[in-house]
C-alpha cells in the first residue's frame, strides 16, 4: 500500500511550502534549534529526520554540525543536496521511510519538525523507539508537532492561497474519535493544470507526546512554545517542541565479559572459577542420582499426554540403559506444571524453612528470564533500584518505557520515597554489590510501602546462595504482600549452565508474574537437578570457611597495593574497589546505572592462584616499613 506522504511532498507541495516557511521563520527555528542542541547534545552529530528540502539540515551544518538528512521523498533530497552544494557545507542523506527499518546512523542528537503525526499511534511509538536506540547515551531528541488544541481553535474546514497566479485550495475533515485530519491540497496552475495531494495525519495534544515520548524511553528535558525556548504552552499554540533525553538503558551484565581480554600474564579475577572444588562432590553425587545406573528413584506424579511422569521412575525404564533414562526425563513436557510450582514448592519449602504453596512459585530458564518477565510489570512507570544494580531488568524495563530512578533501600526514609513515587517496581539486590545484606525488618517495610503504592518490591537474591539458606527473605513471602524473591544456581553452586531459576512469590506477587512470564521455561531435567541440590541443604559451608581465611588475604593485598576495599559481607567470593585495579589484575568492571565506577574482584581460592596473587602483591607494592 502507497503511504500518502510517499507522494504528497512533490514540487507541487514545496511551490505553496515556500511561501509558509520563509526565510525568517526557517532562521528563527535553526536559530532554537542551535541553541538548544549546543545546550543539551553530548556531541555535533545530529539526524534530521523527514529533513524535506534540507532547510533545517543545511543550516545546521553552517553551524558546524555533522548532518544526515533522512527523507521519504527523492526529490526533497535532491533540492537538499543542492542547497547544501551551494552553501559549501557537508550533507549526508538517506532515502528511507521513517516508519520502515530505516538504517540510522549512531548520533548524539535528532530532530524531527513538522512531520510527526504522519503514521500511525503504534507506528509513531516504534518511530520513537527506533530513533532512541540510535541515540548515544545522553543523546537529544527535539521533537515538534502540531498542537491539535491550537488547530482547532482556528480550524476551517476550507481555504484557499493564491500566489503568482497559482491557486492552492485546502480541504479538510478533523475527526475527534480517531484524532486524525484527512485533507486535500489541491494546486490549479495558470495553464488549469491541477494538481491533487491528499494528507491524513494525527493531531495530538501535548500529553499525549508526552507520554509517548516516556513509554518509548526518553525522559523530557522541557517542553516550548512555537520555537521559543521556556515559553508557556497555552491552549492556542500551534507548535510544541519537546526537548527529550534518551534515558538509560543498561545493557544485559553478561555483555561485560566480552568486551576484555586479559593481557599475557595478567591475573583474572574476574571470577571464581576454583569454586567448583567447594562443591564438586555433591554435584557428581547428584548427577549420579537422575543418570542411571544411578537414576532416580522418587518423581512427582505428573502425568502428561504421552503417560510419562515429570521425573523418571526406575520402573519407566526397566532395562536399566542410562541413556532411555536420562532421554526420557529429557524430553518430558511438564505441560501440567508449566511454572514448575508443583515440583519445586515442597523442596522450597524445605530448603528456606518456610511454607511456600506452588501457585506462589515460578521457574525460569535461571533469573534472566525471570529479570525479563518482570521488566514488563515495570512499564509503564517507575523502576526505583539501586545505583549497581544488576543492569538486566532495568534495561529491559527501561526499553518497554519504564523511567529509572534511584533509590538506596537503607535510608530511613527508603519506604517514604516508595509512598511518594509510587513505583510500579522496587529492585534491590540482597546481596547488593558492595556486599551489605539488607535487614528482614527493613525488607517487610519497603515490601509493605510498595504494596501500598500499588507496585511490586524484587529483592534479588542471587548471590545470596553463599550466605546460605537461613540468610534468605523467602520466608518473608509467607507474611508480607507485594514481595518477589529470585534465587538461582549459578551463584556457589556453580551450575549457571543448568538454567534453573526460581521466583518465590507472595500470593499477590505470584499471580502478576504467571501473567508475564513464559511457562514451561525450566526444562525437566535441569529442574530434577536442580531440586536433587537444594535437598542436600546448605552445601556451601566449606566454601566459607576458606573464605575466612582467603578473603582477608585479597583484601590486605589490594590495600598493600594502595586500592580502596569494600570487603562487604564475609560469605561473598568478591570484592568491591573504586575505579579500577591495578595493573596485572583483571577485575569485572561494574557499570552503575548510577554514580562512579567500581570494579568486583574475585577471591582467589585455590593455592596456585592464591600465590600468584601473593607474587603479584610483592612485585608492585612497596616495601612494608
């Protein structure tokens, strides 16, 4: 299908356009439009988008910025090419529509004048989304549209111009249900050659862009009247300029890994990977349990189409070959325990020392999924989180429009802020990255006063596997409304690749999250691993006691090396620093969404790379006394 303005932006068009935007009007909108870019872009490269014949994009290159012109219409662009040329000044064009997959250059800042409305509501929305992810961080958007309050009070249902012998008739309908103009312009040149351009476009209010604007990411810097930077919008302005900032949106923590490659000699602290000697014997006994000829004895009984249970009996496989076995518990589909609730609540239950009902339980293919999921109970609204947060669901929830704030769950008027902000999500990490376990006590009261504001409080517990058990929220799940708790099996255990996550819920919690999250996310065999390990109760004591002794040890070291140390809580394999660490470490760079820099150092545990830490302390520190 031919988009209208694929063909209404001809030479017939621009013969009437000239006449409206003369020379001065177009140098009184470079001018706000110079003014507010060098006051609000973190750089000089800027799209124009729907650029026209360039009147704004050669001007601004005068200016000494690097612009690319996007269009829809060829013979716009050619008139913008020329006029650049003319000028003497660089211009790059792009023939694209907007509302297609144009290929957007990065920039730091956009501007979009007196072409918003053409599309759609959802076409203007992805429109939005698409021009944000080519933004940089900080990057501007100066977006203006027709006020539709200041057309209707002057609105005439026909008009007509004459200019040079031409006549230009308008005719238009403005429908107040759907909020769109269709019309005509209608060109009769002297010869009574006519020529006919039909338009239909969305007239919005102010808060209607606003709140497009937000949804799709971008917080408002301010909002001005007829290109006049700080003017008051009245009911009659007939141009808004909104001047938006594209918000932030973390990236996935995983991404981190592969933008550093240790150097030749350094030593990788980045993590842990001699943890797995705290807990390999139990993970070999229970692989042993659900892989014959050791296979597993005792399943939940879930029958599924097929006849076949969620765990594999030994009578299902009586011959004993442990490949049908395993193949079987495998392949098996626990359609009638999608959220994995029936299996996993009794071993919850037992595990965290609380009563936890399976409608209250969801299993993800490990927290990411589970951070996914819940990104969308975020948007739209406030995510209030920490300033190093894990930058998952903030980055999701941030891309489905959510606006981040910060927030420190340990001030005293931590619940407070939730009153007055009323966030649809609270995220707080528990442990947090400088290690500080939050308090039962504090965790009811903002699981209360995000309840009360109608939002949801997330404490993630990821990482609190290695304080063990007992130092778990869970049972505050039980007790309090609006509270979801995360815990996986990457974290001490060291079994990332499994896959397995769980959300423990309060019964309110529990309902909202079944609503966003995918069922059947945990496979069946992953999962019988995964609750085989959580029978065995707290496994990571051993682990622990080497801590006592092997953190103290990084710790002392990284001072001796003059680096500012958060040891945080003592059951943690890492430490946190300010900035980054010292040459012939490689540390994981932490990137806040708020504040300064940190980087997470993990501590070494096994002898070799305890005494390589020593070597390297001894080479670079100065001599004690």
């Amino acid at each position: 299908m031919t988009r209208w303005y694929t063909e209404y932006f001809t030479a017939d068009y621009w013969s009437f356009a000239r006449h409206e935007y003369t020379a001065a009007r177009t140098a009184g909108e470079v001018s706000y439009l110079v003014k507010t870019l060098e006051e609000h872009a973190p750089g000089r490269r800027v799209l124009d988008l729907g650029c026209g014949i360039g009147r704004h994009a050669v001007a601004l290159a005068e200016h000494g910025f690097e612009v690319v012109g996007v269009d829809v219409s060829r013979w716009a662009l050619d008139q913008a090419e020329e006029s650049a040329r003319r000028a003497g000044v660089p211009l790059t064009v792009v023939l694209a529509d907007l509302f297609g997959r144009a290929d957007l250059p990065e920039a730091d800042a956009a501007v979009c004048l007196q072409n918003f409305g053409w599309g759609t509501d959802d076409e203007q929305r992805r429109f939005l989304r698409r021009v944000r992810e080519r933004l940089v961080p900080g990057g501007v958007l100066v977006l203006d549209h027709s006020n539709v309050t200041g057309i209707l009070t002057r609105y005439q249902p026909t008009a007509r111009f004459e200019a040079e012998g031409v006549v230009y008739d308008f005719f238009r309908s403005y429908d107040p249900v759907t909020g769109r103009n269709q019309g005509e312009l209608r060109v009769t040149y002297p010869d009574g050659t006519v020529a006919r351009l039909l338009d239909d476009v969305r007239l919005y209010q102010p808060p209607e862009v606003a709140g497009m604007l937000r949804d799709a990411g971008y917080e408002i810097v301010r909002a001005d009247a007829d290109f006049a930077a700080g003017s008051e919008i009245r009911i009659d302005t007939r141009y808004v300029q909104f001047v938006a900032r594209a918000a932030i949106t973390p990236e996935p923590a995983v991404l981190d890994y592969t933008r550093v490659t240790p150097a030749p000699g350094d030593l990788d602290l980045r993590w842990a990977p001699d943890e797995i000697e705290f807990v390999r014997d139990v993970i070999d006994q229970v692989w042993a349990e659900v892989t014959p000829d050791g296979r597993p004895t005792t399943a939940t009984a879930d029958p599924v189409p097929d006849g076949r249970p969620a765990s594999v009996p030994a009578d299902l496989v009586p011959d004993g070959r442990s490949a049908s076995a395993v193949a079987d518990l495998a392949r098996h589909l626990a359609v009638t325990d999608p959220y994995g609730g029936e299996r996993a609540a009794p071993v919850l239950s037992a595990h965290f020392g609380a009563r936890i009902t399976p409608d209250r339980v969801v299993a993800g293919a490990g927290t990411t999924t589970l951070l996914h999921a819940l990104g969308a109970l975020a948007a739209p609204g406030t995510l209030l989180c920490t300033p190093y947060s894990h930058p998952d669901l903030p980055g999701w929830a941030a891309r489905l429009g959510a606006t981040l704030r910060p927030f420190d769950p340990a001030d005293d008027d931590a619940p407070g802020t939730i009153s007055r902000l009323r966030p649809a999500l609270v995220l707080v990490e528990r442990p947090g990255v400088v290690g500080e376990l939050l308090p039962p006590d504090r965790v009811r009261a903002l699981a209360e006063a995000a309840r009360n504001a109608g939002g949801l409080l997330v404490l993630d517990e990821a990482c609190a596997t290695y304080a063990g058990p007992e130092a778990s929220a869970v049972p505050l799940t039980s007790e309090v409304e609006g509270l979801v708790v995360l815990r996986g099996l990457s974290k001490g255990y060291c079994c990332g690749g499994l896959r397995v996550g769980f959300a423990i819920c309060s019964a309110d919690a529990g309902a909202a999250l079944r609503r966003v999250a995918p069922p059947l996310a945990a496979s069946a065999l992953p999962l019988e691993v995964a609750m085989r390990l959580l029978e065995r109760g707290d496994v990571l004591q051993p682990l622990r006691t080497a801590l006592a002794t092997a953190k103290p040890e990084l710790v002392a070291g990284l001072r001796r090396l003059g680096v500012t140390v958060e040891p945080g809580h003592p059951a943690l394999p890492w430490v946190t620093v300010e900035g980054d660490v010292p040459p012939g470490l490689l540390g994981k760079p932490v990137r806040p969404i708020f504040g300064p820099p940190r980087t997470r150092v993990s501590v070494p545990l096994s002898a070799e790379r305890r005494t390589a830490f020593r070597a390297l302390v001894d080479r670079a520190a100065p001599a004690d006394g």
